[in-house]
C-alpha cells in the first residue's frame, strides 16, 4: 500500500486498529508498528504475509525505511 507512510497514534492499538483496516486495500500486505523514543527505536508489531517479508531501517535522522526484503541466494 503505502510503502513508508508515516503515522503518528497515541496507542499501540490505535496503530494496529489503523494497520489492520488498512489491510482490505489492494496491494497491502501488511504493516510495521515502530515504537520511537528519545534515543531508541523498537519494531513492536509486524503483520505481513510470510511471502512478503520486510527489511527495517531507521537512519541516523531517525527515518524509518520499509522495504522489501532482499531475495536470499545461495552460494
């Protein structure tokens, strides 16, 4: 859906009730609940299908980056 729409909520079940009614839209797959502090970050919640796995990112301005998880090779 939205790949890195950045949403504020004040629960984490205000978030995962956003995420989840989300879902029925076309090309969603799922949704990532990051809890942000001053100098931390935590994935909290991940709901996706399992053929849709996702790399998580947050640079050092405190940008989150979902994507698309790298295909694994083997070597």
């Amino acid at each position: 859906m939205f790949w890195n729409e950045r949403t504020f909520w004040d629960t984490q079940r205000s978030a995962e009730r956003w995420g989840t009614q989300s879902l029925p839209i076309a090309g969603c797959f799922g949704f990532v609940i990051i809890e942000e502090g001053e100098d931390f970050w935590d994935v909290v919640d991940e709901l996706g299908a399992p053929a849709h796995a996702v790399s998580i990112s947050c640079d050092r301005l405190g940008t989150f980056s979902v994507q698309p998880a790298p295909q694994l090779q083997l070597v």
